[in-house]
C-alpha cells in the first residue's frame, strides 16, 4: 500500500518523533510510506521535504510572520503559553506524485504547513484521508490546547488566550475549518487518548466524522531498562538513594512550577526532613534551564537538554519516579518511554493519562490539580521506596503488551484497508458557498518552479477561507502598525540610554580631568609602590 505521511518535522518535538515512529513502523511492514515535511533533520531517505530556501524566506516576510508574532504570540494571556498558530498560508500537496500516486494520505502535526485551503484541496483528491490528532488545533480555532476553555464547540467567540481580539480572528479560523474541512466526508479522524477523542467528538469541526482511538508506539527494544543502580552512578547518584525526575518546561499546562512548590511544602515533612538531611533524596530535573532550582530544599541535578535515546533511558532508569503533573495533555511520549523503561509515573488523572497509567499498578493518579495529594504520594514513596518495586516489571511488561511500534503500526494498516475499502465517493460541494475574492485565490510556488518539474516540491499555496480572508488585510495592517510602535518605543529607550551614556562618559572626563581626581590617582599610586593596601 503506498502511503503517504503528513508531519510539519520529521524528528523535531513530540509529535515528530510520534508519527516519526508511526512512519517506520509501515516501512518495517513493507508498505511503501513516504513522510512529507516541511522541515527534515534526519538523514531518512523515506523523508522527503517539500519547500525550499526561497520559500522559507518569502513565509519570513512581515506579510505573515507579523501576524503571527504581533497578532499571536506577542499578544497571548497568562492563562496559557501553548503554541496558538495562525493557519495560513499553507503548502499545496495535491499535485505532489508522492500524494497523487498515493492509496492513503495520513495527516499528523501540519501546524505552519496546511492551511484549511490546503487540506480541502488534498481532500478534494477523494482518496482516504486520516488525521492522526497531536493535539487540539485541528479543530479549533487556533489554539493547539484550550486551557479548559470549550469555545470549539460553538464559536471560539471571546477567546481567553488573546488579550486582544479586534478582528475575532479564532472565530474566523474556526469558521475557515468548518467551510473548508468539515464538509468532506473521506476524513477520517485518529487520536491517541480517549480523552482526545471526546474532544474530537463534540468539537463542530470533527463532529460528522468518524473518530478511532489508536494509542502511540514506541520501540520497546530500544525503550528498556538498565540496572538502576548502574544509572544513578553514570549520573552521580548513590545507589541508595530515592529519586524523582520531573521535566522542566515554562508552559503552565505542564504543572512544572506547581510540582517545585509542592516538593518545597514535602521537604518540610519530617520524614522527608531526615530523607534530605542523609542525601537520601534527589530530584533530576532535565529540560530547559532551571533558576527555580536555586536554594532548593531537596538535592537535585538538572540534567539539561536530553534528546537522544541512551541519554532518555539513562535519565528513565535511574528515576524511581516520574512526577507528570500536566493540567492538560495527549498521551505523551516521555510518560511512555519511562514505564517502557520500569518506570512508575505519578500524575493527574487527565487528558490520556489514564490510558496508560493502571492507578497503583504502573503508576499513581491523582485528583485534577490536587497537588496536596500529589505531595503526599510523593512522600509516601520516598518514605517507602521498596513496596513499589514491583511496579517496574509491571510497568515494562503493561508496555510491550499494550504500546509496542508493532501494534500500532498494525492498527493503522487495518483502518487503512477498511477505509480504502470502504471510502464514500466524493460529496458534491454544497450551492451557495461564498466565493473567494481574487486575493484569496491566489496561490503561487515562490521562488520554485513547477512540480512537474522538480516532482517533489510544494507550491506555497496563498488563497483564503472566506472568512479570514475579509480581515487579513485590516488584520495585518494593525499587526503591522503594533510592530511599527514597538520599534518606535525601542528607538525611544535606545535614545534615553544613549543620552544617559553620553552625560555619564562626560562626567568621568571631568573628573579624569579635575585637579581632585589627579591628586586621588598619584596618592593610590603611591600606596601601591609603599604596597599599602589599596580600596579604591
């Protein structure tokens, strides 16, 4: 079966490394699946990326990237700090061999890659079409999570995560989705957590769709655990002693600032007091840097970035624990990749955590945000490291039953056959759609030329969903404008620090000059010859 995989990356982040893993798994089932980025890092033949330099400075330009820096991300709430992503432009792949040749099309993480137009366009080519959800974008009207916010089920009206929402731009995206996407009825819609699914489900987008549960893979060969007590000393930990690992990250759906302020509240138990007094306790931290960790109550070692395998297994196998305490989330790959490894994981019962974790069997859930009971567990298994020993067989054997590459590879090469077999024909485009205006029609391969051609380049495709298009140029006219006084203030601040430079370095000339300053300067010269001691 030819297949073509959809992905912004190829091994770049978490739902990277997901469909990454999904891709080689077909490769290893003798389909011929090909993974189609924008951006490609690794040297996989079977990758394939699809824009060029040209393209990539061109999407650089103020027309979109202003809108997404000033409109978006500089404009974002304290409720949330999650990527939230303007959905134009997009590539076109329709005319790609690779997706025209192809018996199925599985989209993934196409963030700052498909466009609404785009996909109406790959979905328009009437072959089977699967969206593997990474998370919540697709179906919203920009944010990628909602931070508890059900607005996709309506409207996105009033969204709580733009401070400023002149033009109602997530209700327009929203709106976009539902003209371009919802009305096709040969998508089919996968998702790696229960919890995921239900969003899926009673979102206005995916609502007509069918919806199928497929839980990520890993490679559980590559995902296993060595010797703990070999692991802690690789890291300079005793093997006696009782560690937690957590991973550092600014994004407040992670809980991560929480978790610190609930281990300082635990270090003032006295059984924990004794633990941290005999170093019998260490927190590994790895992510991005940490200066919460400083004058920290518990003993800890930041790790840094970890990003290759052996590192990941290391950091797994020496933890006793991992702390996970995510407000919102998928089913994320380090929760995966530590029980693979013997892992237990303690977290909040949300998002897909309950898919994996089996409460006192592979892990701990906890109440949502209940972090008082978070740190009481956290206590009682450092107050009793050796009855949760067990959990680590139980842990490796729950993953290689239940979340081994082979599995889900053969999940998908099921749907992919029942789909294929039983894909409705196309559905006739509703009377009455709005047209686009020229503008929005527009789409142009900059700085490229034509796919037939070169065969495996993507055209930039620059048309319009009705409804963001009758605001983008109002839309980036007051992006551009915000950006134009930012400037002006930084020219301002940069005028006031020159002038303040200039009258600073005019009075150290004075008094270089002064008859005080030569008198102070030959009398600590003097010092220093008699070697007096010197405080200038």
């Amino acid at each position: 079966m030819k297949i073509a995989q959809v992905n912004t990356y190829d091994i770049s982040g978490g739902a990277a490394i997901a469909s990454y893993r999904l891709h080689q798994g077909m490769v290893a089932l003798g389909q011929d699946s090909t993974l189609l980025v924008r951006w490609k890092a690794s040297d996989n033949p079977t990758v394939q990326s699809v824009s060029t330099q040209n393209t990539e400075v061109a999407l650089n330009e103020p027309t979109w990237a202003t809108i997404q820096q000033r409109y978006l991300n500089q404009n974002r709430t304290a409720r949330s700090r999650t990527y939230f992503s303007f959905s134009y432009p997009g590539f076109d792949l329709s005319r790609l061999d690779t997706v025209t040749q192809a018996d199925i099309i599985n989209l993934h993480w196409v963030a700052a890659f498909q466009s609404p137009t785009t996909l109406a366009k790959l979905l328009t080519l009437g072959k089977p079409v699967v969206w593997t959800l990474h998370d919540m974008a697709p179906f919203t009207g920009g944010c990628h999570y909602t931070a508890g916010c059900n607005g996709f089920e309506q409207a996105c009206a009033q969204c709580p995560q733009l401070r400023d929402d002149p033009f109602a731009l997530p209700a327009a995206t929203l709106q976009d989705k539902l003209e371009q996407v919802s009305r096709f009825r040969n998508l089919t819609i996968v998702t790696p957590s229960r919890w995921l699914a239900d969003c899926a489900r009673h979102s206005r987008v995916f609502q007509q769709c069918r919806v199928e549960v497929i839980p990520y893979a890993l490679d559980t060969e590559l995902f296993a655990p060595v010797p703990k007590a070999e692991a802690k000393r690789q890291l300079g930990i005793a093997p006696e002693t009782f560690t937690l690992v957590a991973q550092s990250t600014p994004e407040p759906r992670k809980g991560f600032a929480d978790l610190l302020a609930t281990l300082r509240q635990c270090a003032q138990h006295p059984d924990m007091a004794q633990l941290i007094a005999r170093n019998a306790i260490t927190l590994l931290v790895y992510g991005r840097p940490c200066p919460e960790l400083e004058q920290f109550p518990i003993p800890h070692v930041h790790l840094g970035w970890k990003s290759t395998p052996a590192d990941l297994i290391e950091t797994y196998s020496a933890a006793d624990v991992l702390v996970l305490p995510s407000f919102e989330d998928n089913l994320p790959n380090v929760m995966l990749e530590a029980m693979s490894c013997g892992t237990p994981v303690l977290a909040f019962g949300v998002g897909g955590m309950p898919d994996a974790i089996q409460h006192q069997q592979t892990g701990w859930l906890i109440p949502f945000g209940n972090f008082e009971q978070l740190g009481q567990q956290i206590i009682h298994c450092a107050i009793n490291p050796t009855q949760y020993e067990a959990m680590r067989e139980t842990c490796r054997q729950h993953m290689l039953l239940n979340y081994a590459a082979p599995l889900e590879s053969k999940r998908y090469l099921e749907l992919y056959g029942d789909l294929k077999r039983h894909t409705p024909p196309l559905p006739v485009i509703p009377a009455g759609t709005r047209p686009q205006k020229p503008m929005e029609q527009a789409a142009t391969e900059v700085g490229v030329r034509s796919d037939r051609e070169l065969g495996a380049i993507a055209p930039l495709d620059l048309s319009m969903g009705a409804s963001v298009g009758q605001l983008y140029q109002s839309m980036l006219m007051h992006s551009l404008m915000q950006e134009a006084n930012h400037y002006k203030q930084l020219a301002k601040q940069a005028q006031v620090l020159a002038t303040e430079l200039e009258a600073k370095q005019q009075r150290i000339a004075a008094m270089e000059t002064s008859k005080f300053w030569l008198l102070r300067s030959r009398w600590f010269q003097l010092k220093r010859r008699l070697g007096l001691p010197v405080d200038e």
